[in-house]
C-alpha cells in the first residue's frame, strides 16, 4: 500500500478505540488465554465472558470471569467484545451480541480477524503502544540442505555465514526499544541449530525482553539433533519450536527426524511437526508488472512477516532474504530505519500493517506472492547437490 496521509493512516480508527478503552474476551479458554497474552502491552483486559456456569464466578488469567446476562448489566460504557471462543460457538455468540446492539468492526470483534488486523491498530490508537505481530531474525545463512525454491534463498547465496552475536543482540535492542510487544519473535536461518552461539542468544533474548515477547520461536529443518545445552536453554525460554518434515524429499530427514523430535521431547521443549504436500514458487518469469498492477500486487500479498537487520525493520521478509543473498539491491524504501528517531509512532504502525512510500518493495516485481495470492506450487524441499 501506498503511503497517502503519512503517519495518519489509520485516523478513521482513533473514535473506535478511544483512549484506554477496555477489552472484554468472550471466551474463558485456550483462545481467550492466547489473546489475553497477546495484549499484555497494558491492563486492557475488563473482564471475560463465559457460558459455561461452572466457570461463572471464578478467576481466568486474572481476570473475573462474567455470565453474559451479568456482562450486559455490569459492562462499562466505552469498550470492546472480542469474541475468542472455539469455532462453532461464534455464530450464536455474535448473534446474541449483535442483538444487543454491537457493531462488528466498531465494537465487536472475532478473535482471528482481531489479531490478524485490528491488535496493532487497537494498541496504537487506544494505548499509544506498538504491537508487532510477527519479525524475524536471520542468525545465520549457513544451512545442511540445499533446497530449490528455497525461500531464504540459500542456494544463491555466496556469502553465507553465522552472523556475530554482539551484531544480533544490536538488533535485538533495537528492536524492542521501538515496540512494546511482539506475537512471534522468530529466530530463522540458513538452518538456526547450526548457529554457534544460539544458548546464548535466546538467553539474551528472554533475559531483557520475556514481558515483550508472546512466543519465541525457531524453525528447523529436521535433520539437525541439537545440542543438550540449547535443549535445554530452548525449555527454560519456553521456546516453540516448528520441525519441517522433509523426509519425503531429503534422505537425511529420514535418518535425523524422528531422532530430532525425541530429543526436543526428553527435553520437555514445545514443537510442532510442520509438514505441508507443496511449498509456494515466488520466482517471476517475466518481469513485466507496471507499477499500478505492482502496488495492487503488494497489497493484496499482505505479507505477515518482517525481517529486522542493522536496525533496519524490512517489512517483507522475502524481499529481505533476497537482497541479503544479493539477487536484488533493496532500496531504502524497501525498510524503516529504527535508528532514527520516530516522535509520531504511527508511522511504525503503518509500515508493519504495509504501507511504504512507494507502495510496494523492489523484490514485488520478481515475486509471485504470499500463500494468500500465489497459485504457483513446488514439490517440498527437493535438493539440488545433497
């Protein structure tokens, strides 16, 4: 999106979430207790909501926990409902709120649209705090595969390397001295488990900034057994953990993945198997967009995930990762310079939500989308040399 009213963007927001307003969670479960975390940038959370009688009463994160009917008689006058209960319990859930008069989009909300959307929006314009929901940290470009359509583009790069630890942990302070929360905090490769230094890393990391951050996390690609000590840094940082499951295309995931699961459950650390039957292909044959068709691209990519790198914050992680393995030159339009000085925050806002001045980044023309927009697919993970 195209930058037109600079660090005003989202003005039209400012009488939704008037100043401090105050959240009640539909939901006195697992989404509730994920949102509830979520928003822990301030003391935004009233009160929730629950039908279930034997909940009625009590206590959840905190909280007082309201049936509906004493939620419509004790409710404060300017707040918002977010309805964060499990799927099939939303329609009846909205319609009873719709019923009493709720607006979605001004008052009422469903929990994924919610965090997907309106949170960064919300924590701007309500309590002048920057919400991010998602950057990443690149901590090294060295990696055991070499997959095409490598996403990180590995393959292209000549120069890989683990990058010092003092130069991340810059970056790290950058980050967290211009945003009050992150959703995922994403350590990423290359292939992170190679990296030397990663204990001490996360150690870093959660020492200084476990109250901004929701998740910490890494992916790997399963072919790696880590290390006892990052075993167990990864378990006291309460770190998640995304194991790929190449084995239908990589030999050695055959040999190393089950062994990788193993490890990371005797030590107690979360993970999740990730398998997919195709990756996305991002290559652009033809470099043929204008630029209207390029921005219109861009917008409805929505990329979801941002890179930072000396103190620079790339909005599309991708654009990123092609630059830094030198497939393209980015621009300085392509990030935000956090070591400037931002007096109004909102600019920080719009450029996480997508706007920048050119409305979109010089990898857009070269690049056939986000999951949401790309119809090109490729087999998972297949290998060029290994």
């Amino acid at each position: 999106m195209k930058w037109t009213n600079k660090g005003h963007q989202f003005d039209r927001f400012s009488e939704i979430f008037s100043n401090e307003m105050k959240v009640y969670i539909y939901g006195a479960g697992e989404n509730g207790k994920d949102l509830f975390s979520r928003m822990m940038f301030a003391d935004c959370v009233e009160a929730f909501i629950d039908n279930d009688v034997r909940k009625v009463g009590g206590k959840f994160c905190g909280k007082e926990i309201l049936s509906l009917n004493e939620f419509i008689t004790k409710k404060k006058e300017k707040h918002i409902v977010v309805i964060a209960q499990a799927l099939g319990h939303v329609a009846m859930s909205k319609k009873q709120l719709l019923l009493e008069a709720y607006t979605e989009g001004i008052d009422l909300f469903d929990y994924h649209t919610f965090i997907e959307f309106y949170l960064p929006i919300y924590a701007m314009y309500s309590w002048n705090k920057v919400y991010v929901p998602s950057v990443s940290l690149v901590i090294t470009t060295l990696c055991n595969l070499d997959c095409k359509g490598c996403l990180a583009f590995i393959h292209s790069n000549k120069n890989q390397k683990h990058y010092a630890l003092e130069d991340l942990t810059k970056d790290v302070d950058c980050i967290f001295s211009k945003v009050d929360r992150i959703g995922l905090f994403h350590l990423t490769g290359g292939e992170p488990l190679l990296y030397p230094y990663f204990s001490e890393l996360v150690n870093y990391i959660i020492g200084k900034y476990k109250n901004k951050i929701f998740q910490l996390g890494t992916t790997t690609n399963g072919t790696v057994v880590p290390a006892d000590e990052i075993c167990k840094e990864m378990k006291k940082a309460e770190m998640y953990v995304w194991v790929d499951d190449y084995r239908k295309n990589v030999s050695i995931a055959n040999k190393k993945f089950d062994s990788v699961k193993k490890k990371l459950e005797d030590f107690g650390v979360n993970y999740y198997t990730n398998y997919v039957d195709e990756w996305i292909d991002i290559s652009k044959i033809l470099n043929d967009n204008t630029e209207n068709v390029t921005i219109a691209k861009c917008t409805l990519c929505a990329m979801p995930f941002a890179v930072i790198k000396d103190q620079k914050l790339y909005g599309c992680n991708y654009s990123e990762y092609a630059c830094r393995a030198g497939v393209i030159i980015n621009e300085i339009d392509d990030f935000l310079n956090l070591s400037e000085d931002y007096e109004n925050k909102k600019i920080i806002l719009e450029y996480i939500m997508g706007y920048t001045q050119k409305g979109y980044y010089s990898f857009c023309s070269m690049c056939e989308g986000f999951c949401s927009i790309n119809t090109k697919k490729i087999p998972v993970a297949e290998q060029y040399s290994i």
